[in-house]
C-alpha cells in the first residue's frame, strides 16, 4: 500500500496544488492496511494480489459479497469530500463499483456501480437492505473489459465518470450526477462487489488496480493522474 499526505501536481497551463491523500497500485504484491469483509454475508470472500491487481472474490449461493475498505488516515478517511479514481475488471459479478463515505458490514456510504448483465452505470446508496439505486444511465458495458471509473463526492452532490483506453482520456463531463444528504461523513473508500447464486454455485471475481484519492479542494487535470503513480 501507498500512502501520500501531499503531493505537488503539474497541470497544464500551470501549477495547482493538490492533496492527494491515498493512492495503492498494489505493485508491492499485497494489500496490507485494506480491512476486508469476512464475516457474515462475506465469511467466504478471499482477497489477493495477483499481477499487481487487488482480486476480490467469492463463491456459493445467495447474495455473494465482498468488500474491502481504507483511508488515508489508519483506515479512515480525514474528509467527507473527496474524489476516487480507479480501474475495474468485471470478470464474474453482477455489480461492481466503488465506495466512499462508506464502511461494511454496517451498510453505510455511497457506491458508483457497474452492472454489465444490465448495462447499467449509476450511483447507489447502501442501506441494513443492501444497494439502492439513486441515479443510472444505459451504456454498452462488458464482462472481462477494463474500464476507468471516477467518483466524487462533495457536500451533498454524488458524480461520477466511467471510461476506457488510459487516465488521460477521462471525460470532461460527468455522466451520472445527483443529490443526497443520508450520509455526510468521512467514512471510508474502497471496493465493494456482489452477485446472486441460486441453485448452483455462483462465482464473483472483480479486479481492481490504481485506486488514487484526491481531496477535491483543488483542480486536478486528468493527465496528471498517470504521474503520481510512483513507488515510496
């Protein structure tokens, strides 16, 4: 794991400074300092490092979770307002996304999702019930394609970004946006996953890499992000 409590950043046109208060690429092969979920819902998860990807995983019937959380400060984050980007594979799930504000297994916080079976990107909210749809948009979306994601949250305003190919081809516009005030603490980020097994036996793998956090205080371009990717 990578810690950084601040960084100066070279943008375009200038220079900004920007805190950037987590990063892990998870090329030291393991993910000390995330807490992962291995009781009730995700006594069965198993999380590993493999080609310097973070794997969350698990297998059986029902509702098949894992999740996994940090922050910048010994595991929590030290703003309610901060910015997420990272990159996610969805091999075998239903959903996939992000957390912020978050913590589990107590179901609080927020998720930008990934649903591929549905081709559905939006934000969710966590409640004792499970996810919660707020907003979502339709767009072509892939099992075992690797897509970047980004998102922030600031005050009581939620957005968030999804794209292909590198850091630097980021959107400039939000795709999903919205509004909600339940959860206004700093909580905790990281990676949260499911699937539904029925009968059989059903599988959830998801992979995630390059997980960056910035404070949102100051403006970033998204060609720098590439830069602050560097050992410590």
């Amino acid at each position: 794991m990578k810690v950084i409590l601040t960084a100066l950043i070279l943008v375009s046109g200038g220079i900004a400074f920007a805190e950037i208060l987590f990063e892990d690429d998870f090329s030291d092969g393991d993910a000390d300092g995330w807490l992962e979920w291995t009781s009730g819902y995700g006594a069965n998860a198993q999380y590993n490092v493999v080609d310097e990807e973070y794997v969350l995983s698990n297998s059986g019937t029902g509702w098949i979770p894992a999740a996994s959380h940090n922050g910048d400060q010994s595991g929590m984050m030290s703003t309610p307002d901060y910015s997420i980007v990272t990159q996610i594979t969805p091999v075998s799930c239903f959903r996939a996304g992000i957390l912020a504000r978050g913590y589990i297994p107590t179901f609080t916080g927020y998720l930008l999702v990934i649903i591929p079976s549905t081709n559905t990107f939006g934000i969710s909210k966590l409640t004792s019930s499970g996810p919660e749809m707020i907003t979502s948009l339709s767009m072509p979306l892939s099992y075992n394609q690797t897509y970047w994601v980004r998102f922030q949250v600031e005050g009581t305003t939620l957005s968030g970004k999804i794209w292909q190919g590198t850091v630097g081809d980021e959107p400039a516009d939000w795709q999903v946006t919205c509004s909600n005030s339940l959860y206004t603490g700093a909580g905790r980020m990281g990676c949260f996953c499911c699937t539904f097994g029925t009968d059989d036996k059903a599988i959830l793998n998801v992979r995630y890499d390059n997980i960056s956090v910035s404070s949102t205080g100051s403006s970033l371009e998204s060609s720098t992000w590439a830069s602050i990717k560097c050992a410590i």
